[in-house]
C-alpha cells in the first residue's frame, strides 16, 4: 500500500513527501505519508486520484476528509494514513513536527517562512 500511495503522489506531482513509520508506535497504521500541493484544486484532485487508485487496486475505497475544502486532506487507507496539504496549511500544522524525531525532521524539511494561514472555525 505504501508504495501505491507513493506513485501515486509521485505521478501526481505532489510536492514534499514525507514518510513516517508508524509501526510500534501506535495503531491507527503502519505508515503516515505527508504531502503538500501547490493550490486547493491540486490538493483535491491528487486525493480523488489516489482514492481512486487505491479502490482500482484493493476494492476498497478508503476514507476521505477534507477535499471540498482543499486545505488539508486526509485520506485513510487503514494501513497508510495520508495528509496533502496546501503549503502554507502544511507550514502552521507542522505534522512533521508531532512525529518524526527531532534528528530527523532536521533533515526533511524547514518552513520557507511563517506561516500566515489561520484555520477557520
């Protein structure tokens, strides 16, 4: 499923990735994908591609929050959890920053600049 999930970005253009295993760590998966596109209609339609290739190759069409809006996206695979963001939605979220351990998220990825993005109500 993980290498599903990352040719799909990969074709997608999705900007980013980031993988974190998860195995021991808790049970929601085995792995969470981190991913940023460039606008909310890239953010939306690199899900609904995945989606649409997971069901292709699983039967099974996994779980979607978020993809009207466009901001943040969260698709459920149950083994691999996937979150593309818009950049500056990324930058004040800061998944990275919850999971990976500190040496790292060193190594990953640094915000270009704070973020100006405010979540809504």
């Amino acid at each position: 499923m993980l290498a599903l999930v990352l040719n799909s970005l990969d074709d997608d253009k999705a900007e980013e990735v980031v993988t974190i295993d998860l195995r021991g760590r808790t049970a929601i998966a085995d792995h969470m994908v981190i991913a940023s596109g460039r606008s909310s209609r890239q953010v939306g339609a690199i899900a609904e591609k995945l989606a649409e290739r997971v069901k292709q190759v699983t039967g099974r069409s996994p779980r979607i929050e978020g993809k009207d809006a466009g901001d943040w996206v969260l698709i459920d695979t149950d083994d691999v959890i996937v979150h593309v963001f818009r950049p500056e939605v990324r930058d004040f979220y800061q998944l990275e920053k919850m999971w990976l351990p500190a040496d790292a998220l060193a190594r990953v990825r640094e915000p270009a600049q704070p973020s100006s993005y405010q979540p809504q109500d």
